[in-house]
C-alpha cells in the first residue's frame, strides 16, 4: 500500500511538473529528430534544417509514398502522403537548408512541399532521389542549382513541380526517367558535357519549354524523352557520341520543325528507329559527311516520314 502511495505521488508530481512547460517547448521537442547515416532534421517555423552532425556517412533516408483513397461527393479520390518525418509541416515550409556533409537526397523527402521559396542542394550531394522534389511548388520564379558532384537525377525527381528555372551542373551524368516530367513552367534546359544519357520521359510534357541545347557528350535520349513540348521550338546538341534517340521522343512537339545534331556520327537506322514519329520535324540537320547516310536512316526508320536531312 505505501508502495502504490509513493508511485501516485511521484506520478502527480510529474504530472504537475509537465504542466509548467510553455507549450511551445513541448511541440518544438517534436520538432526534430534524425533522418539519415549521421543527420539529424529540425522544423522551425517555416524552415526545415538538414545538418550534419560530422558522424556517419551523410546519406539520407529514403522515404515511403503512402496512397489512401476519401470519398467526397460520392466519388472515391486516391490522397497522397509521405513517411518522411516532417511531412505533416509541408504546407508551412517556404525554405529548406541543407548543410554540407550530406551526401545524398532521399526519396520522396520534400515532395508535396507546395510553397517552397528558397531550396540549396549542396556541393557533396551525389544524388537526388526517387520523387525527392515531385509535385513541390517553387513559388517566386526561384532557382534551383543542381552540383557537379551529383550522378544522377533520380527518377520523378521534380515531376509535377512547378519549377520555372533550374541549372544542372558539369559532372552530373544521368538525368533520370521523368525527372522533369510535367514541369510545366520550366522554360528551358541547357544539357551539360558531362550528361551521358536522358531517361525515357525525362522532360515529357513539359509545356513551357522553348529551348533545349548543350550536351556534347550525350549518347541516348529516351524514348518519349521530350513528348508533348508543345511551345518547343529550338532543339541544338552539340554531341559526337549521339548513339540513340528513343521512339517518339519528340512526339506531338508541334512548334518544332528542326533537329539540330550537326557532330554526331554515331547513330544507325536502329538508333533513330520511330525517333520522329509523332512529330512535326521537317528538317534535320547534320555534318555534311553524314547527310547522304542520314537520308536513308531516317526515312527507313520512321515509316517513310518526310524529312530534309542536311547539313
């Protein structure tokens, strides 16, 4: 009995204790946690920090989409979350900090953020993963680097967002299946050196985009890769290892009318195969040793689709 006594006396006193604490102590403990190999998060108003804490080697978590269907006026909606920790703070969070010594970006870690002002990927950061960014809304036109020292664009990683401005940087390789897919305010992309291959989908549906240049070590566009770039007018890479260019890659682009690959030689009739179906390119123009061999390739892999290839 003096037993049960003291245990309720130390459990009212705890009680009382807790109760002098300002609430807002108690939600910011709340407010943090880890979320990798030696990271640790916290939210604080309306910015999310990331930090290393110089143990581990910086790789983050990767994180669940999560589908539950609700019923609103009689019909079933899917609704999507995330497991990540901080998912229940995304429609607060205008900027996120992520400090150096992380070294990758989970999947699914800021998707859905809807209001995001300021993102920093920083140099260290080897890749972004699957739906890191998907369906965030990059609000003010704001711009987002994307380091050298990153290998891959993962797959969906900003599909769906709104961003209008984005800057990949030499040393990145692979820009992922759907990276930028449905982007639809993103204006235009210039392909760095070092990007060897363009995923299936990559900029599918990206209804802003007017230009796209650079890339003189591409080797494959997928297939679909750019489809349904309806404003896109300008198409200019500058590779001498264009190998292969998928099916329908340029597919219902209807503002362009001229590929521009002048360096490559490298592509055979299976590596432009059905490349132009679906498009209203009327001129591609190449190196002048490659004119007469592309004439062939081209009409013979894209059922007799009139093209002038010159150079």
């Amino acid at each position: 009995m003096r037993n049960t006594l003291r245990g309720f006396v130390v459990l009212l006193s705890m009680c009382f204790c807790i109760s002098l604490y300002p609430a807002g102590i108690l939600s910011a403990a709340a407010n943090k946690g880890t979320c990798g190999d030696g990271l640790k998060w916290e939210c604080a108003g309306d910015k999310l920090v990331i930090t290393y804490t110089g143990l581990g080697s910086g790789t983050m978590d990767n994180f669940e989409e999560i589908e539950d269907t609700i019923t609103r006026s009689g019909n079933e909606e899917y609704v999507y979350h995330y497991s990540n920790p901080w998912n229940s703070y995304r429609d607060d969070i205008t900027e996120v900090v992520i400090s150096s010594g992380v070294t990758t970006i989970g999947n699914h870690a800021f998707a859905a953020f809807k209001n995001l002002k300021t993102v920093n990927i920083p140099e260290g950061v080897t890749e972004i993963g699957e739906g890191a960014f998907e369906d965030s809304g990059f609000s003010g036109g704001i711009r987002v680097v994307i380091p050298g020292t990153v290998k891959e664009i993962g797959k969906n990683a900003f599909n769906g967002s709104t961003l209008v401005s984005v800057v990949i940087s030499e040393g990145v390789k692979t820009i992922g299946w759907g990276a930028f897919m449905d982007c639809a305010k993103l204006r235009s992309i210039n392909i760095p050196n070092s990007v060897t291959t363009i995923e299936n989908f990559a900029f599918y549906r990206c209804k802003s985009l007017v230009r796209v240049s650079g890339g003189a070590g591409l080797e494959t566009i997928g297939a679909s890769a750019f489809a349904y770039c309806t404003k896109l007018k300008m198409f200019s890479i500058n590779s001498t290892v264009l190998s292969k260019i998928g099916h329908y890659a340029f597919n219902q682009d209807k503002s362009l009318k001229v590929l521009n690959i002048r360096k490559t030689s490298k592509l055979t009739k299976d590596g432009v195969e059905k490349s132009l179906k679906g498009s209203r390119i009327k001129r591609v123009r190449v190196r002048k040793a490659s004119v007469k061999a592309y004439k062939k390739i081209f009409k013979k892999s894209n059922s007799g689709k009139k093209v002038s290839v010159k150079k």
